[in-house]
C-alpha cells in the first residue's frame, strides 16, 4: 500500500520487548531539537539591543510602525 520495504524482524519477541528504534529516533529529534534551541538564543544574543547587548546582528524591520506612536516598531 505505501511502498516502504517493511521487513519483518528475525526475533518478534525481541522486537517488541526493546523499543530500539523508537529511542534512536528520540535521540535524533533530541539533537536537532537542542541545535535548533542553541541557533534561536544565538540570533536572540547577537540580535540584543544596542544599548543593553550586543548588537551585532541587526535585524530588517519588517512591519510598520504604529498610528498612534510613529517611531514605535513592532517586533516579528
């Protein structure tokens, strides 16, 4: 039906007693999920404020200003 080359294991009592698989792929998604958190608090520290940070990546200002304040930008 899907066309994926499903296998059957050798041992079935040992395929469902050990969760092998299952635990690789949450050490994958666990890696990439820190490396990814790592990335946005890099942009985020680099992209702080000039005044109170680093200020060493600077950001395009992507929306408008507000009506009512003009010199205000709202953050994306």
């Amino acid at each position: 039906i899907t066309g994926l080359p499903f296998t059957t294991a050798p041992n079935k009592f040992e395929a469902l007693a050990a969760h092998d698989a299952m635990v690789m792929t949450h050490g994958a998604i666990n890696t990439v999920a820190a490396s990814l958190f790592k990335i946005a608090n890099d942009i985020r520290f680099l992209g702080s404020g000039p005044r109170a940070g680093l200020g060493e990546l600077a950001l395009p200002e992507n929306e408008p200003g507000s009506s009512i304040m003009p010199g205000k930008v709202n953050p994306t």
